[in-house]
C-alpha cells in the first residue's frame, strides 16, 4: 500500500508541477510574499509572520486540492482506480499530494520572508508545524468535499451550508435572541390576561434568559466549531498558548479526519462518472 501511495502521490505531484496551473500557483505565491512581505520593508511582527503565512497555505492547499482532484477525476485516470484494493488511497494520494505542493511554496515564502523579518528561536520554530499542517490538513479535506471526484448528490451542499449557518448565526444571534426574546414576552403577557400565572411567569423567566445570558450562551454553541481558530490567533497575537489552547491543532486534526472519513466513504459508495 505505501508503495502505490508514493507512485500515485509522485504521478499528482509532477502533473501539477509541470502544468500551467502549477506555474501560476507558484507566481502567485511569489506575488504574495511581494505584497504581505516586501524585502525592502521587511516585517519584524512574529504574529504576522505566523498568521499571514499560515493563511497562505490554508488558501494555497484548498486550490491545490481542487486543482489535483479535478485532474484525478479525469477519465484518463480510471485504470488506476479500478486497479486499487481500496478507493480510499485514491483519495489519500490526492491530499498528500495536495499538501506536499503547498508545503513547498510555503516553506518557499517562510524562508523568503524571513529576509530582514523576524528572529525565530528554536522555540518559535517548533510552534509552527503543527499550526499550519492542521489548518491545511483541515483546508484539503473541505477542498474535497467541494470538488466533484467526492461530491456524492448533495453533500457538499449539506456540509458547506452547515458551515455557513453556524458562521452566520454567529452575527445574527444577539438580534435573533432579542426577536425572540420580545416574542416570549408577548405571549407571557397573553398567559398573564387568561390569568395563567404559573405558565405566565415561566415564560417571562425564558424572555429574560433570551435577552440576558441567553444571548450569550447561544453565541458560544454556535462558535463553538470555530474555537480553533479563535484559539490559535489569540495565542498568536499574544505570543504564548495556555494549556487549552494549545489542544486547538489537534482539535482541527480531528475536524480533518472525520471530513476524510466521510469524503472516503462518498468516494467509495458512489458512481464514477469521471469527465473526459
């Protein structure tokens, strides 16, 4: 198995070095250093460095990933599909592939970047692989789901529309919470004319949760996906991670490696229909 995840890997890995894709991805990491990171300025914020870059490769991998499993889904490549024991090391070959092409271009602007930028202690520097691997591990399974080679009916659309709710309702709670909040109130006051005090006055409790703690408290179920990522800036910004803190690169391992298991078994479960 090893054997034929590293041909399939080094196959996906010389077809998008050697295409045009690949060349403007590689233009645009330059550009990017460019812009975030002139030479001639130079960046002494460590925080930036850590954020800026690791943006970077979470965009670069979610692109790499569409770009390779766009090229995998090809009719071309059905022989070696067929030819596997399992389809799930399609599908690792894909990623891994994905991951090790922004590995280089982000190692690429890490290093350039490092011209008249910060000093990394040897402490810094170990802080960082598990910062980026997560969120690109995390970046290359949701680039999965997006592409048509895992996409199985409406998949993608359930876990990306799941995504966006909870992202949304992040900002809507407080104003969703206060409409609710006077909707409770109202009918408490109705209970309160039929002279229905017990139900009236529990009603009036629940509108003053909603308007008070409520809010708060919904807010933080909703976020809750996204403590990761909150997680990890926070430390960034402030230069140290607490003990729970620290659990959030992990915490993006597991996200990945439940998304893989899901992209493994839509891959595995549905009808190729590969585009020519």
């Amino acid at each position: 198995m090893i054997r034929r995840l590293f041909v399939l890997t080094g196959y996906f890995l010389r077809n998008i070095f050697f295409s045009l894709a690949g060349s403007i991805y590689i233009i645009l990491a330059l550009a990017y250093w460019a812009i975030f990171f002139p030479p001639g300025q130079g960046t002494p914020d460590l925080d930036n460095y850590f954020l800026i870059i690791g943006a970077f490769g979470a965009a670069m991998t979610f692109l790499a990933t569409l770009t390779i499993a766009a090229r995998a889904y090809r009719a071309e490549n059905y022989p070696l599909v067929v030819r596997l024991p399992s389809r799930a090391e399609y599908i690792t070959a894909v990623f891994t592939s994905a991951l090790l092409f922004t590995f280089v271009l982000q190692l690429l602007i890490a290093v350039l970047a490092l011209i008249r930028g910060p000093q990394l202690s040897l402490g810094k520097m170990l802080e960082i692989p598990p910062l980026w691997i997560s969120i690109n591990l995390l970046a290359a399974m949701l680039a999965l789901h997006a592409s048509d080679m895992v996409a199985s009916g409406w998949s993608r659309v359930v876990i990306f529309g799941v995504l966006a709710i909870l992202l949304i309702g992040q900002n809507l709670v407080e104003r969703f919470t206060s409409g609710l909040s006077a909707a409770v109130s109202s009918l408490s006051s109705v209970f309160y004319a039929q002279q229905w005090v017990t139900i009236a006055d529990a009603f009036g409790r629940l509108s003053a949760w909603l308007y008070g703690v409520g809010s708060e408290t919904l807010g933080k179920v909703l976020g809750v996906v996204f403590w990761p990522f909150n997680a990890i800036t926070d430390a960034v910004l402030a230069g140290y991670f607490t003990p729970t803190q620290a659990l959030a690169p992990a915490i993006l391992v597991l996200y990945a490696t439940i998304l893989f298991l899901i992209a493994s078994d839509l891959f595995a479960t549905k009808d190729l229909d590969m585009s020519e």
